[in-house]
C-alpha cells in the first residue's frame, strides 16, 4: 500500500500538470477563441482567434496597480473552471429588448509571488469581455 504522503504528491503533482497547460475559451459559435498560458518563465500570455485566424497573437498580460508589482508577470495557474451563461432579461433602454445573452465563461485563479488575483473572461456570440 502506498504511503498516504506519496498519494498526496501524485495528486497534487497530476493537479499541478493540468494546470500548467494553456486554458482556453471559446464562443458558443465555436467563432472566437481566447486562450491563456503561462510560460516557462512564468509569464501570462494570452491569445485570441476569430473563426479560426489570428486576432491578437500570443501577448503578454499583466495588470499594474499604484503601490502594487506587477500581476501577470511571475505567475502560476491555482485553479480554473468553465461556465456557461444562457439567460434572457429586459432592459430599460436599447435597441434590442429583450436582450439574449448567451456566453461561454473561464475562471482562472492565479498566485503571482505572495498575492492571488482571479479572472473571468467570457466569450459570447457578439462580443468578448475580459
């Protein structure tokens, strides 16, 4: 029987692995595709594809806030999931009403040095929102 240590480390190892992988979404119309990746260095990147063709080719992403270092810059994936949204609601004002929204969703949980930050991109059919 194996000790309870070493299981723990190969989960934890096999976590690890699935995380390092680039994290990708894409659109309910399979139109757009944004993927983000963390390289060897540690670096976030991010990329975007529209109906199959490059939009904005692998970049660097960080976030820079007055007294804080740079997020994005030093980073490993902690943890992510996937959510779709399919909702319709009325709006006040506007052209179209009711308004469908229809979006495929990433949560990405990042650790940068000593700090954690999340984000949630999400793809629709119309527009992406970061």
């Amino acid at each position: 029987m194996l000790p309870v240590r070493l299981i723990t480390l190969l989960a934890l190892a096999s976590l690890a692995a699935a995380q390092s992988g680039p994290l990708t979404v894409t659109s309910p119309d399979k139109n757009l595709e944004i993927t983000f990746a963390v390289t060897a260095g540690g670096q976030l990147t991010c990329a975007v594809d529209f109906q199959g063709k490059p939009v904005i080719t692998r970049s660097k992403l960080g976030l820079a806030l007055k007294g804080n270092p740079v997020l994005g810059g030093e980073v490993r994936i902690v943890s992510s999931s996937t959510d779709g949204i399919d909702e319709i609601y009325r709006v006040v004002a506007g052209k179209s009403n009711p308004v469908h929204n229809h979006c495929n969703a990433l949560r990405i949980e990042l650790k940068d040095l000593d700090h954690y930050a999340g984000m949630y991109p999400k793809t629709t059919d119309r527009k992406s929102v970061v």
